[in-house]
C-alpha cells in the first residue's frame, strides 16, 4: 500500500480548500408533529427524569438527574472548547443513546455505564472541578447552557423509537456505514462527507513497528512468517477508506483486528514497508460510525445550527421533544 507522501499532503490542501465551500445537505430529520415541538433553543427534560449509571470505577449504580448526566457526558465526551451548537448536537446524540441502551438494559439493574470503550464517558461535578480546575465556573457554565437550549430532544426510528446515535472523534473524511463496522445496518448510521475532518490536527497519525514488533503484536491471531515484504498483500477498502479484509502473511483478517492489536487510532489505514520498517498512516479516530465530533465542531463554526449537523450525520431519521 501507498505511504503518505508528497502527493497525499497536496490532496489533504485540496481537501481544506473544499471544506471552506462544504454546504450542509438538506434536512434528513423531520420534526415531530407540530403540537409536540417546543422551541429548539428552550429544551427541558421531562420532570423526574434519571438514569441509573454503573460507575466502573466503584462497582456501583448511582441514580443521575437527566441533567446532570448529560451535563457530565457532553463535558466528558466533548469539552467546553466546542462550539455552542456542537455542544447542543452532542447533547441530543449523548441523550438518545442513552435511551437506546437504556431499553437494550431492561434487564439489568442499570441504564448504562460510564465506560467510553462500550458506551459514554461520564464525569461527575467533582470530577469535573478537578479536571477543569480554576477554568470549572466558566466551563461548566458553557456547557449546561448548551444543554438546557437541547434539553429532551431525541432522534428516533421510523417507528418513533431512539436510534443507535453513534459518534466517534474524527473521520477520515467521510464517516462510515455500521454495517461496515458492527455487521448491522441502520438507515440512519450511512456514510456522509465530513471534509471539515481534514482539518484537525490529529487527522494523521503515524506507527511504526520493526519486524519482531510487528510479529510479537500479531500473535497469536496471526504468525507472520516467510519474507516481511510479502506479510501485507491483498488489501480491500470501503469508499470511507475502512480496511474490511487485509492479507497478513496468508491470513485474513479485518482491518478492526488490525487497529485493536496494534493499537491504531482507526481502520481506516494504509501500511508500507521499508527499511526493515512497517509503517501504518491512520486517518481519523474512532470507529468512524455516526457523527463525528470534530465535524460537528466544524460545522457549527461555518454557520449550522445543532439541527443542520445532526441532520447532516443521522440520515433518514426524525426529532422529537419527550
């Protein structure tokens, strides 16, 4: 596969020079009946409203206002330096899921848990006045501002039920399909351009692995053997630039073992050998499923409302207000 040289750094300023154009798609979210809308910049959570959160770190299920828990999802997921109308798109995404989960746990003795490798990180006050420090007041202040103006919006199903709202940090140019990633498709989790990735500092990054590294990191899923230039053969992408099947030395495998094992930031890569060297040039980070995060932080500096990015990321779906 081809390293990132001189030609793919001008394709990246192409691709910079085309965000500044992008123009958001027209709406794929409908309303919900009229006489169920309140305004979008004065949300509220239905009365009452908890979620029962299992805290990883004590072994314990503690009951959560609505408030405060998406108050601490989107300070924890995506921070204070986001853009108002990013934080209100993260606000709807982080509260539909977790009703998703929450109906996926009905038979648990929680809602959801605070793990960010199976569902969404979560950060308490005090957690939050010792991350952000002398920068809390200002912070927090931001952030549940944000939170109240999309307060109880949810995205749900042709069938009215809350949707599987996925998002991860950053693309690599256009996110991608679940039933690339998870083997499940859902109308609304297509792939999408979200150029203004191309942008972030972290769009690229870099591994390198000798030889007996790459063999150790490898095993035992795969033993690498015979000559290391012919280990990588046979590569097979989606249009996002996934890697579904790579050759290994004889063996298949996906290019979501490949990131899990080498630890890389995606499968969205490309991999090179020289030198007694294998280099792999990763695009994005995350899963790449749903709304990028940075997109939306893009997208609400060039002028979209929280609605006009979520429309833009969720495709075929509608909004409500609970």
């Amino acid at each position: 596969m081809k390293y990132y040289g001189t030609k793919r750094i001008y394709a990246v300023m192409i691709g910079i020079m085309l965000a500044i154009m992008v123009v958001v798609p027209a709406f794929a979210i409908k309303p919900a009946p009229k006489e169920d809308n309140a305004p979008v910049t004065d949300g509220s959570f239905p009365k009452g409203e908890h979620f029962k959160i299992y805290i990883t770190q004590t072994d314990k299920v503690e009951k959560v206002s609505a408030f405060d828990y998406i108050v601490g999802v989107v300070s924890a997921e995506m921070g204070a330096d986001a853009p108002t109308e990013a934080l209100k798109a993260q606000t709807v995404a982080s509260y539909t899921y977790a009703h998703f989960r929450k109906i996926e746990n009905g038979d648990q003795k929680y809602d959801i848990t605070d793990n960010p490798q199976t569902d969404q990180k979560y950060l308490s006050r005090a957690q939050l006045k010792e991350t952000w420090e002398d920068s809390y007041d200002a912070n927090i202040k931001k952030v549940e501002a944000a939170v109240k103006q999309a307060a109880g919006y949810m995205l749900t199903d042709k069938e009215g039920k809350p949707i599987l709202a996925a998002y991860h940090a950053l693309s690599g140019g256009r996110t991608e399909s679940a039933q690339i990633m998870w083997g499940q498709d859902y109308s609304y989790l297509q792939p999408v351009e979200s150029i203004g990735d191309l942008l972030s500092p972290d769009y690229l990054s870099v591994r390198k692995f000798t030889i007996a590294e790459l063999q150790e990191k490898l095993k035992p899923s795969v033993e690498l053997t015979g000559e290391p230039k012919n280990w990588i053969a046979d590569v097979s992408c989606t249009e996002s630039g996934t890697v579904t099947a790579i050759n290994m030395s004889g063996v298949s495998v996906s290019g979501e073992q490949i990131r899990t094992l080498l630890g890389l930031r995606s499968a969205c890569f490309e991999a090179s050998f020289a030198d007694d060297t294998f280099t792999f040039n990763v695009k994005g980070w995350g899963h790449g499923v749903g709304m990028s995060q940075y997109g939306a932080c893009y997208l609400a500096r060039t002028g979209s409302t929280f609605i006009e990015i979520l429309s833009h990321y969720y495709t075929d779906c509608n909004m409500k207000k609970v």
